[in-house]
C-alpha cells in the first residue's frame, strides 16, 4: 500500500493511505426505503453511508461467490 504525504496550511504532514481514499457517489431512494436504511444502521451502530458501504461489499461478495461476476 502506498502512503502518500501532504501539507496542510499549517505545515502539517498528513498521510493518507492511498488505497483507502473514498469517492463519493449520489444515491437517490425513496423516503420509506432511506427510513428502512437509518434503522438499519442504527441497530448495526453505524453511519447510514457506512451500512450502504457494507451492504455492497456485501453484495459483490456474493456475487463472487456465486459466480455471478469475477
């Protein structure tokens, strides 16, 4: 995994793992379908775009798994 190294305005370095860095993306649900969502996450203790995060990872795994995709 590479690191990459950056300064901030006040001369700080910061190092960010380049593998990890995140894109964000637009999701467009229902209302009923977000509520669903946030009770989800809530229960699971974690953010409502971190349990779509894993619900996809959990997706493509099965996928995987079932040869559905490479």
């Amino acid at each position: 995994m590479a690191l990459r190294c950056y300064d901030d305005v006040n001369n700080i370095s910061l190092f960010i793992l380049m593998s990890e860095v995140k894109k964000r993306m637009s999701v467009y649900l229902t209302p009923s379908l977000k509520e669903e969502l946030a009770k989800l996450a809530k229960v699971k203790s974690r953010t409502i775009s971190n349990m779509v995060e894993v619900l996809i990872v959990e997706a493509i795994e099965k996928a995987k798994t079932e040869g559905e995709i490479d």
